[in-house]
C-alpha cells in the first residue's frame, strides 16, 4: 500500500469519511492544504502526525467537507419555487415535505423554513417541515445552533432579518425559535444509498456533488429519484448537471435554475 492510500484509511476510521466517493484531485488539494500550513512534505509524515495531534483532526476534517455558503443562495432558484413550484403543491395537498440534503451550516433549510413561514401566512391552513441532513457531526451542531456571521445574510432582506433573526450582542445574528423548531436536522450519508425519507416533494441537494466521482453522482441521483414523489422537483446546484446515465430519471423544469421534476420509471 502507497503512502497517499495508507493516509486515506487513517482518514476513513478517524473521520468514517468515505474518501474514494470524493475525485482524487480534490483530496489531495485538501491534503496539500493541511500539509502546508503544518511544513510537512509527505503523506507518511502527515499520516503520523494525524494519528498524534488530535488539534489537526476538525481541521483536516472541516478542509475536506467545507461548503461555504449563505442564505438564498443563487436567490433566482428560491423566486421560481416560491413563486411556480411550491404554491401549488400547498393548495392541492395542504403539506409540503422538503429534504435539503447535505445542509452543512443550515443557511439553505433555514433559508427555506423563512420562505415557506412567510408563504404560509398566506397560504392558510398548511402542514410543512423541512429534513435537513448533513454527513459531518460538527457542523450539524453548528447548524442546530443557528448563529450567523453578517456575510452570511447578503441575500436576507431587512423585514425578514426583523422578524426571523436576533442580533446578539456579539455582532451575530440568531435563527428565532419559530424558524429554527421547522428544521429537523439529523446525520445522514448521501452515499448511503438510501434517501432519508420517502414522498418527499422536494429534495434540495445543491452544490454537493462537485466533489463526487461520476459513479457517485449517479448513485447519488438514483437514490434521489427513490425519494421523491411522482412529479417531485430535484433542485441541484448551478454548476452541476445529469449525466446521460440517469437523466431519463428527471424532465427539465427550469434547466438554468437547476430545477427538474421525477419521471417515472418502469
């Protein structure tokens, strides 16, 4: 065994991190990261230091999930599912349940969770919950926590910092309870290959498999299209896209949002 794969498993048991799901290039600019800001030149010599410096180990692991982001990201997707996509869905059937799939700090589900709290108080009498799952512990607890840096809310509106968030005396801002108790965060592994729940109207799985081999990404969307409603909308990131592999799984709905609704399949 090379020294780069000996590494790679030390990272697997310490972390359960599945590093052949991730493309090689990518694990080793992470590494290569971590390795300069440490001056060690080899991978047996990072390996060691690994298994003796616990300090290393949240940031080695934060360098090999990190997913920076902020609410309403990319705010054209969020306009078409408030705007065409989710009111139907509450007037037919009086409930949406949502998946945002690999969450990280939780500014998508939240950004969700203040967009449906705002839709329903027009859309009366509706029952909805948002899923949010991420694969790394740390960050769902940071997620749970809901507190944010000001860089975070650039797309968040004056009224709805008013009304869903609490300016601490720290600087930050904090998810209100009314917000935060519509988000269920829980540990799940998108390489699984089973979806945290079935029916679901949509699943929210956005700029995740960037980091993905292309077997992956297509397990990954198999198992998306298992759990989704017939008819449910699959919302990817911007710059990610269906292989010819399983694109008979999904319709365009909006291609330049990155919206698309399950097929069924025989």
């Amino acid at each position: 065994m090379d020294e780069f794969q000996a590494l790679l498993q030390a990272i697997q048991r310490l972390f359960n991190i599945q590093c052949n799901n991730y493309k090689e290039d990518y694990i080793k600019r992470r590494l290569a990261s971590r390795m300069n800001s440490r001056h060690i030149a080899t991978y047996k010599e990072y390996r060691e230091f690994l298994l003796q410096n616990k300090d290393e180990h949240e940031a080695l692991k934060n360098a090999l999930t990190i997913n920076v982001t902020k609410f309403f990201r990319d705010p054209p997707v969020y306009d078409c599912l408030r705007s065409e996509i989710i009111p139907p869905i509450l007037r037919e059937k009086k409930k949406l349940r949502l998946w945002s799939a690999g969450c990280s700090s939780g500014e998508e589900p939240y950004s969700y969770a203040i967009m449906l709290h705002d839709m329903t108080t027009i859309i009366k009498d509706v029952d909805w919950m948002i899923i949010a799952t991420d694969i790394d512990e740390t960050i769902l607890k940071k997620a749970k926590e809901g507190i944010y840096e000001k860089s975070a809310l650039e797309f968040v509106t004056e009224s709805q910092l008013r009304r869903h968030f609490r300016h601490r005396d720290d600087g930050r801002y904090e998810i209100k309870p009314h917000i935060r108790e519509k988000v269920k965060f829980q540990h799940h592994d998108l390489m699984s290959g089973v979806p945290v729940s079935r029916y679901l109207d949509i699943i929210s799985c956005r700029n995740v498999t960037i980091y993905f081999s292309d077997k992956q990404k297509n397990d990954l969307v198999r198992m998306i299209h298992q759990g989704l409603n017939p008819g449910g909308f699959y919302v990817m990131g911007m710059s990610e896209f269906l292989s010819r592999e399983v694109e008979h799984l999904f319709s365009p709905y909006r291609p330049l949002q990155k919206i698309f609704v399950r097929k069924d399949t025989a």
